[in-house]
C-alpha cells in the first residue's frame, strides 16, 4: 500500500451516502451516514458486529428501503434506478455462494450473463477465473470441491466480468487463511488500479491498513471517524479503533 | 432415563403449532368420519331390516298360486350392514345390494350405491378406514421425520449423545412420546368407535367386539410400522429436509400408487371376461349344456318315472312328472351358474391374493385388506352373503317344485298352494362368517403386515444404532 | 436476454440434480404405464362394442329368417317364441342393443366407465328398473379402489410433481445463500422465480402433454380436436395453478420446510380432505333414499296390476285413445290386458325414479356447487367430461335410450293392443339406436364453469404471487 493514495480527490464519487438512515422497528441501524468514495478508493469500513456496516451495503445494494437519506452509485438514487444502480456494482458477500452442482465457469457464466454481460464464451470466462486467482482445472469442477477462497475469487471474478464501477464487499476475509486473504487483497489491490470504487466492510484492523485507502469507523449505527490509512500506522489504528468503540455513547 | 426422553419428546410435540393443527384437523376428520359412518350404516341397516320383512311378506301373502308361479315370482334378499362396516364401508358401494330369488336364473346383484352419484364423490369418501389408512400415516411423518435429522442438524443431537444417552434408549424414548401425541387423538377415537359398536344394533356379524379388538390390533400395526420407518429413514438421512421428501415418496406410492398399480396388474395377470361375454357364455350354456354337463331330456326322465312306478301312461303316475322335470332343470342350471359364476368369483379371489401380495411394496394394501375383512365389507364376505341367498334360492326351488311333484298329477295346471305353503319356507337368516373363517382367509395380509413390522422395526433399530452425530 | 440465462441455468442444474431427474423419470415412467392401462380398457370396451353390434346384426337377421320361413308356410320352433307376435318381435328375445362407443379419450380417462353400464339391450318392456343393471364384470375390489390412469396422474401426482419443483424455488436460493448474489445482479427476484417457475412449467407440460398427446395418436383420440384441447387446457392450467401457489408460499419468504409442509398439507386439503368433506356434507344434507325402496315399489305394482288388469286397460285406453281401435273393449286380447298391466308398474316405476332422481339431483347440485372449492375437483371433471368418459356423457346416453326404449314401444305395442301378428316387411322399419355425441359446443358450456374458476383462482394466486415476489429482497 504505497501508490496513489491521492486518487479520490477531484473525481465524481462511484458510491455516496447521504444522510442515509435506517430504522428497524423502533432501532436506529444507520444514522444519518455520509460518506463519498471515488474511483481508485477502497473505503473501509470498521466496527463491531451491529455498528451498520451489512445494513450499509444492503442500503447501496437496494436491499433494503431507507427509512431517510439517499444511496446513490455512479450518481443514480438506488431507491428510484435499482436496475440502473446495480449494473454499476459488483457485490461479494462474506459467503460467496454458489450453485454446489455447477462448475466454477458455470456459476460464473450465469451471474456475468444476469449482470448484463450476454454470453462470454467459455475461454474468456476461464481467463477470467484466472485473473481471479483460481487455477483452470478447479474453474471446471463441481462448486460443491470449493474452498471458501476459491468460492470467493469466483465472486471476485463475478466483479471483474461484469466490469463494475463499484465493488460492495462485506466482511470478505473473514474465516480465509493468511495465504487467501492477501490473495484477496491482491485482487482488490488490482481493481482499484482500474479506478473501480471499493467499499469494504471488514472487522479486519490489519486487513483495512493494507488494503484500504480510508478507514471509517462506525459505532451503534453512526460513523464516528474518519482517516486516511496513508496518515496512520497499524498500532494508531487500533488504538483509534479501540477508542471509538468502547462503549461510551451508544444510543441504547 | 427413558421417561425423560418420552416427556420432552411428548411435551415438544404437543407444543408445535403445526402438529396441533394437523392432530385436531386428522382428529376432527376421524371423528366425524366415524360419526357419519354409523348414521349411514345404521340408517342403510334400517332400511334392508324393513326391505327384508316387506319382501317376506310379499311373499306370504302372494295369495293362492302354483308353485311353479311362486318360484317365477321369487323373493328378494337384501345383504345386510355389518356391525363394524360403519369403520370401514369397503367394496359395499361397489357391490348390489339386493338380489332378485327366482326360478331357473342366479341373479346378479344390483343397485351398487356407487352408480348414484358422481364421479367427484367416487375419488373421495370420508369414511374413518380412510383417514386411518392414509391421513393417520401422513401424521406419523410429519411427526417425526426431524426427530434425528433436525436435532443433528441443530446441533442438539451432539450434546445429547454427550450426556451418555444409549442411542436405542433415545430412539424408543422419542417413538414412544411420538405414540403419546398419536394417542391424544387416536384413544378418543378408539373409544367412541367401541362405545358406536356396542350402542349399535350389532347385526347378523358374529363376534363385533372380538373383530373391533383385531382390527385396531391390524392398524396399531400398520401405525407401528409407520413410526418406525419414519425413524430409520430419520437417523440415516443427511438432512430432515432430505427425510421429509423420501418419507412423503414413500406415503405417496403407498397410499395412492401402489394400491392402484396393484389393481391393474391383478387384472391383466387375471383377466376377467366382459359382462357381454359372461352373459352370452351362460346363455349358451344353458341351451345345449357343456361337456359333461347335458341339459335333461324331458322324454328321458319320463320314461324313467314311468318305469319307476310301473305304469304305462304319463297320467297314471301318482306324482307330477313336469315338477320331477323342472326340478332336474334347476339341477342342470345350478351347474352351469356354478361353473361360471364360479370361474368368476375366483378370478376375483385370484386378482385379491396377487394383490395381497403385492402388499409387501406397500403396507396401505396389506391394512386395507385386513380392515375390510374384519369389518365384513370384503369381496369374499360379499361373496359369502351372495352364496348364502343362491343356497336359499336353490332350497326354495326344491321346495316349491317337490310341492308340486307330490301334491298334483301331470298335466293339472289348476292346482293351487297357499299360505300354508308359503309360510312352511323358512325365512333367509343370514349368518356372518365368525372370526376364525375372516382371518383365515386372511392369512397372507396378516404376514405380510407381520413382516412389515419386524422388519421397519429391526430397520429403524439397525439404522439408528449407525446413525451419526453431526 | 435474462430470461435466457436463467432458463439456461435451471437446465444446468435440473441435469445436475440427479435425484430431481429421477423423480422426473419416474412421473414419466408412471405415465407411460397410466396410458397402457387406458389403452388396454379402450381395446376391451370396443371388443364388447362390436359384439353388440354383431349381435344386434345376427339377432336381426335370425329374425327375419324365421319370418320368411313361416311366411313361406313353416312353423315357429316354440309356440311361445312365435317371431309374428309383436310380443316377442319387441320382446326380449328381439331386443336392440343400444350402446355407447367408448369416449373418444378413454386411453386418456377411465374415468366412469368401469362402474356405469353403456349398452342397454332395449325391447318393450325396458323400464326405469332396466336402468339398474351393473355395468362391465369387473370386480368390486378394482372398482372401490380405482384405475391407475392419466386423469388420476394428473388429478393427484401432478401436484405433487409440481411441488417438489417448485417448493424451494426461491427459499433454497435464500438459504445456500445465492438470493444476495443473484439479486445484487440488475434482476428483480420477480422475473428470476417467473422464468425458473415458467422453466419447470415447460418440463411438467411437455411430459403431460407429450405422453397425452402419444395416447390421443395412438387411440385416434385426433378425430376430436376440441377435446384435446380441452384435456390439455385443463391439465395445464391445473399444473399452473399449483406452481403459482407454491410461488406465493415461497414469497411469504419462509424456510425451506416450512414451505414444504405448508404445500404439502395444501395438497392434502385441496385434493383429499375437501372433496371427502364435501360428499359427506352431501350425503348428510340430501340423503337418498334407498334403491331398496325402489325393489319395493316395483313389486307391490306389479302386484297390484296383475289383480287389476281389466280395470288398468280401461284406464290405459282412457289414456291412450288412439289405441281403441285395435281393441275389442268387450273381449281384450291377452296381449292387451298385459300390456295394461305393464304399462301401469311401468308408470308406478317411472314415479319412484323421478323422486329418486329429484333428491339425487339436489344431492349432485350440492357437490357441484361446492366442487369450485377445490381445484382437484374442477380438473377431475374437467378432464373426464374432455375423454369422454364423465357423468354427464353417461347421463346423456341414458336419456338417449330412454327415448329410444320409447320410440321402440311406439312400434310395438299397437299390435300388440291390437292382437296383430308382424311380418318380416316391418323388419326394416324397426327402429334402431344411434348414438348423438353431444358436439363440442355442448363440451364448451359445460367446462367453462369449471375452467373459469380454475383461471379465476390462478389468478387471484398469481397476483398474491407476484405482489409478494414484488417484496422480496437480496436481505431483510
């Protein structure tokens, strides 16, 4: 992590909160979030379970309706052009999902196809695959052989074929092994080379340092701060993180 | 130790919302089910009790006739309602219910409740051997089919082999809490279809209550082997959804397709001749006789009788040739009936047995037929009844043309009997096969539903001894 | 384009589900030996259809014979069969079978055609009792328990085929967690579960029909379009209906099970436990009076006629003027006075059966009205009236003998009131049956009741469906 830390200023943000709210019931999950990342940025996102980082991604993924406030992607409001916000994004969960009884190229196929990429033909979608990290032999094997990494680079390569503007990954290296999660973070590294925006939550300190360009923090639905990761070491970050989130504010 | 697990398994049984629904809905249907057979069963037994006299006394009071033109008058009988078949109307809507008793014919049986109403009323009718044959099983599944499968997929499973449980004590605690659910619905049933049959009038069945006894014996059976499958297939299977599907195939080809697929096969292995066929063949029969069977020569028994008595003319004969003749006529026709119906009726019998069979892909058919036997709606207690009324019928004929042999001379068409004659014949009192006949035709669905329950029970005992944790 | 993909996919994973394929196998298989079964009765009804024509051909022609050789100055062979006498030309012994060929897609539909008699042999004296005969031997055990053939697949599998393919269409997406991914795609789970639900619509189609239409082909069922179309309208749209519930359960967004159970015990509501329900609310609400009583009565009239017959023959000719003539009022023929009689149990039948029908018919309205609670029940009627072999195709040919029986005693019973004695001239005017099949307009009034409340709740759940389907997101 040591290039183009300055490639968020100047250009139009991919993925924008603002004021993005969201209640359960009589629970506040998000409050009041706004939050601007431009292409080439990965913007972390850090927390502990229950701070808004999932209910973030679904806001942006149109999953859920905001009870106030706006997602947009690429400038398009998720709540009136969902189709037209979501051919921007790629998403990959924290468990990449996939049809057990299809091969890595046919899951591949099917979800590039559903993201508006038509037919890839079989040789690109391998390429694919490769580019992903995953090696040619697995990509034609039963998912149900897969590793949870090598379920991941499929998600990856779903990313990649679509040619997304956006990446929405959630909790991505979380149960990977060191080995597959630098893995991972290589790829993300090469995504945002190609000035694709990244939102990542991640509960990872380590991970957010090194892949991330901006860390943001949040607590009980709120995000309480704000930095660049070019600004701080890895023990500052944890001391910041830590300081944020001991329990001394919540709204509860 | 094993009443712990009966409890926990009784008391999360019976606080599931989808077995309460399902156990007062089967139990509901099982009731009324019950309910509605007896008023029908009371009220059909009611009306052939009041057919059966009026045909009598149509019969008394025929007034002054010869006997030859009472036996062509004839009487009818009407089968009679078992006590038990308000359980289990079986074949009764598809046999006759009424046969006409007249000279030199043996009479199909008609007017087959099934002909009066519609197609839509034939695929469904709520009768209580129903809801026990298919509804009570499909209760059974939904029962227990998680009983293995969800704990392991919760994880529950894991802790309670952890506590030292014997897999054999966790299996029979949970098959008996299953049966103390189940007996929530089936004890009330039990004893109001108990209490219908002894309030019944109990009709001509011998032994109701030593039947009832045998047949919610055959169907605890049937229950039994129901629980124990649904365990097995609930231990080995690797997911409970995975143990819903099987088990719910399973129910499906017992109840519906194999008792249909049986019925089929039974007919092409043994086919049975068209109704235009039977007739025409009867008919042919009886114009010239067949093999060894020749129709009487009314010259030849003549010279006979002349012979006999020594007399030399037809009018010095002390007795009536052509009642001797009439006589050897019914003799003849008993035969041919005999040899068709005959032929028929074990066509029947054959195509029941290689159903029975047929029983071991699918326990429904073995139960069926026990419940129907037991319950006196059978083919072969059908066919019991049918042969009771043609030996009344044949009786009847020897009586009125013996009547007419002795009691006037050849060529006196003016003679007359009356009442007294009339009345000499004994009504038809029809007695039910006892028990002991029921179950001996019976034999093979008894073992085949013996082999079923050891062998879900040895089943369910070998497959949860293999069964794995997690 | 998206459409594409997804069907694609659901074949991908259709072929890579093995236990999906053979459950898919086997409903072939189960179809293939339903329509055996259907074609096997089919060939055995028309056998016994060409015996009672042959029959009918010989009797005639035997008939004849005898006439001309008595014409010619022979002798009848029994006194008491002379052919001349119009009691026995009309009589039993020259009765005409009337008889109904066998619905035009029996292959397809048993239906009832094991149970209901179709050949009636008619001569003067068929009355409403000769409408209580047994139909075809068959035994009672095979009758109670019913034939394995497509109507029965397609009343009580085919749901259940439908259901196994469609209970987790969208839950299971949800729980193997592929629902987030794929709806993270510019798709809305609206269109993805309509192509996968329209994907597995095709398979089940494609086999009913397919295996229907091999049947029809096989047994020339092609001679009658319109009821092809209307078995496979109706066999679709019953598929449909049950693929649009299970996607209206799948949008309720629970689990896989709870699915499953939820259908299943709709299945077992709709097309078990409602029509039992209904025919007991039937058969408590109307009873009918027992047939036993109709022994009865029958009895006692005739009875009553052979003590009165003088008294019945001035009555019938009260009645009948057009009869008087041939018959000398002081001196009446033997004929005359028996015909009287039968004429009178005739009469005294023809009431007890119009009571007995009365209380049936407000027995059948009953499950009529009702049937529109159940799917099942729309379809089975649908689908039998389709092959031919329905009530309503049973009840027609009656009424069709009836006024043949009728048309036959017109013939006869002025000679016999008459005393005449016939020829073998009258031989070719006596009148013979010929079946009128109702046309398939007539097919058209009597399925749309049915059929349109089939669509109306397929509708009505397709909408349900598709609102809840409207709701459903990558994530609550």
């Amino acid at each position: 992590m040591t290039e183009s830390q300055e490639s968020h200023t100047g250009a139009a943000p991919l993925l924008e909160a603002r004021g993005l709210t969201k209640d359960y019931g009589g629970t506040r999950a998000l409050d009041s979030l706004d939050l601007a990342i431009a292409p080439g940025e990965v913007y972390c996102l850090l927390g502990p379970n229950g701070a808004g980082k999932t209910t973030t991604i679904n806001l942006f993924l149109g999953f859920v309706a905001p009870s106030a406030g706006q997602a947009l992607v690429a400038g398009l409001n998720v709540s009136t052009h969902d189709r037209e916000s979501k051919r921007r994004l790629a998403y990959i969960p924290e468990q990449v999902m996939l049809y057990r009884n299809l091969s890595g190229i046919e899951n591949l196929e099917y979800f590039a196809a559903l993201g508006g990429q038509g037919s890839l033909g079989r040789e690109r979608l391998v390429e694919i695959l490769v580019e992903a990290g995953l090696d040619g032999e697995a990509a034609g094997r039963r998912v149900s052989t897969y590793s949870k990494g090598m379920r991941q680079k499929v998600g990856i390569a779903i990313a990649i074929a679509k040619e997304a503007d956006a990446l929405l990954l959630d909790e991505p290296t979380s149960g990977l092994d060191p080995t597959a999660s630098s893995e991972f973070s290589a790829l993300v590294e090469r995504l945002r080379n190609r000035g694709v925006a990244v939102l990542m939550a991640t509960h990872d300190l380590f991970r957010a340092k090194d892949t991330g360009t901006r860390v943001g923090i949040m607590h009980y639905g709120r995000l309480v701060t704000e930095l660049s990761t070019a600004e701080v070491g890895h023990a500052d970050l944890e001391r910041i993180y830590l300081e944020h989130v001991s329990d001394n504010g919540g709204p509860r | 130790m094993i009443h712990h697990i009966v409890r926990k398994e009784f008391a999360d049984m019976i606080r599931d919302g989808r077995f309460r629904w399902s156990a007062i809905l089967v139990g509901s249907l099982l009731l009324v089910s019950l309910a509605h057979g007896w008023v029908q069963a009371r009220k059909a037994s009611q009306e052939h009790a009041a057919a059966q006299a009026t045909a009598r006394e149509h019969w008394e009071t025929q007034g002054e006739k010869n006997p030859h033109s009472a036996a062509h008058y004839g009487v009818y009988a009407f089968k009679p309602r078992l006590a038990l078949s308000f359980v289990d109307e079986g074949v009764d809507p598809f046999t006759g219910t009424s046969v006409w008793l007249e000279a030199h014919r043996q009479n199909d049986f008609l007017l087959r409740p099934a002909q009066d109403v519609t197609a839509a009323q034939r695929i469904g009718a709520l009768t209580a051997a129903q809801v026990l044959q298919h509804l009570v099983p499909l209760l059974i599944i939904l029962l227990t089919f998680g009983a293995f499968a969800s704990e392991r997929e919760r994880g529950t499973l894991r802790q309670l082999v952890a506590t030292g449980v014997g897999w054999r004590e966790l299996a029979l605690g949970k098959a008996l809490g299953a049966s103390g659910a189940l007996a929530l619905l089936l004890v009330p049933a039990a004893v109001a279809g108990a209490t219908a049959l002894v309030v019944a009038n109990p009709g001509p069945t011998a032994s109701p209550v030593a039947r009832g006894a045998v047949l919610a014996g055959a169907y605890l059976a049937y229950f039994v082997v129901f629980l124990a499958l649904s365990l097995a297939v609930s231990a080995r299977a690797r997911s409970s959804r995975t143990a819903l599907v099987f088990l719910l195939a399973v129910w499906v080809v017992n109840g519906l397709v194999a008792p249909r697929v049986a019925v089929d096969l039974s007919k092409r292995v043994y086919a049975t001749p068209s109704a235009f066929e039977f007739a025409r063949t009867v008919e042919r029969e009886m114009a010239d006789g067949v093999e060894d069977i020749a129709p009487p020569d009314r010259a030849e028994s003549t010279q006979r009788l002349l012979a006999e008595y020594g007399v030399e003319r037809v009018e010095d004969l002390p007795i009536n040739a052509v009642g001797v003749y009439l006589q050897e006529s019914e003799e003849f026709s008993n035969r041919i009936f005999d040899r068709n119906y005959g032929a028929l009726w074990d066509a029947f019998r054959r195509q029941g047995i290689l159903q029975e069979v047929l029983a071991a892909a699918a326990p429904s058919i073995a139960v069926r037929t026990l419940s129907m036997g037991l319950a006196g709606t059978d083919v072969e207690q059908h066919r019991h009844f049918a042969e009771a009324a043609e030996t009344y019928r044949r009786d009847l004929m020897r009586q009125m043309n013996g009547d007419m042999t002795e009691n006037s001379l050849t060529g006196d068409f003016s003679y007359a009997a009356g009442a007294e004659l009339w009345e000499s014949v004994p009504p038809l009192e029809y007695e039910a096969p006892p028990l002991g006949w029921v179950l001996g035709n019976r034999i093979l669905s008894l073992a085949v539903l013996g082999a079923w329950l050891a062998g879900a029970v040895l089943l369910a005992s070998a497959q949860v001894r293999r069964a794995e944790v997690a | 384009m998206t459409a594409r993909t997804v069907l694609k996919n659901e074949w991908r994973l259709l072929m890579a589900d093995r236990p999906l394929k053979i459950a898919l196998g086997l409903f072939v298989v189960l179809l293939g030996y339903a329509l055996t079964n259907g074609v096997v009765w089919l060939r055995f009804q028309e056998r016994t259809v060409e015996a009672t024509t042959s029959g009918n051909v010989e009797r005639a022609s035997a008939l004849r014979q005898e006439l001309e050789a008595i014409e010619a100055g022979g002798q009848p062979s029994s006194p008491f069969a002379d052919p001349r006498s119009p009691r026995v030309l009309g009589g039993p012994s020259g009765s005409h079978t009337a008889v109904l060929a066998p619905g035009p897609l029996t292959a397809l539909a048993i239906g009832q055609s094991d149970l209901l008699p179709y050949y009636y042999d008619v001569n003067i004296y068929t009355n409403e009792a000769s409408f209580h005969q047994n139909g075809e031997v068959e035994n009672p055990l095979n009758l109670m328990v019913g034939r394995f053939d497509l109507a029965f697949a397609v009343v009580y599998l085919l749901p259940l085929l439908v259901l196994a393919l469609s209970f987790n269409v969208l839950s299971e997406e949800r729980e193997q967690g592929t629902l987030a991914l794929t709806l993270s795609q510019p798709v809305s789970a609206r269109s993805v579960v309509t192509v996968k639900l329209a994907f597995r619509a095709l398979v089940v189609a494609a086999i009913v029909l397919g295996v229907s239409l091999l049947g029809a082909l096989a047994t020339g069922g092609f001679g009658s379009p319109g009821r092809i179309l209307l078995w496979s309208v109706t066999a679709v749209a019953y598929a449909l209906f049950w693929f649009a519930l299970a996607a209206w359960v799948n949008a309720l967004g629970r689990s896989s099970a709870w699915n499953a159970t939820v259908l299943v015990g709709a299945w077992l509501v709709l097309v078990v436990v409602l029509p039992a329900a209904i025919n007991a609310a039937a058969g408590l609400l109307h009873p009918l009076p027992s047939r036993v009583e109709m022994v009865t009565a029958q009895r006692e009239a005739s009875n009553d006629a052979v003590n009165r017959r003088s008294e019945l023959l001035a009555r019938y000719l009260e009645d009948h003027p057009e009869m008087a003539d041939g018959v000398v009022a002081d001196e009446p023929g033997l004929g005359a006075l028996s015909w009287a009689a039968t004429d009178a149990v005739n009469g005294r039948l023809e009431e007890v059966a119009a009571e007995h029908d009365a209380r049936r018919a407000e027995q059948t309205a009953l499950v009529r009205r009702y049937r529109f609670l159940s799917p099942a029940l729309l379809a089975q009627e649908a689908l039998l009236d389709a092959a031919g072999t329905g009530d309503a195709r049973f009840a027609d040919f009656q009424s069709q003998v009836r006024a043949f029986a009728e048309r036959w005693r017109e013939f006869f019973v002025p000679a016999i009131m008459a005393d005449e004695q016939m020829n073998a001239g009258v031989l070719a005017d006596v009148p013979t049956f010929s079946l009128v099949d109702g046309d398939s307009a007539d097919l058209a009034r009597r399925a749309t009741a049915p059929l349109a409340v089939l669509a109306g709740l397929l509708a009505l759940i397709g909408a349900a469906a598709g609102v809840g389907l409207g709701r459903v997101r990558g994530a609550d």
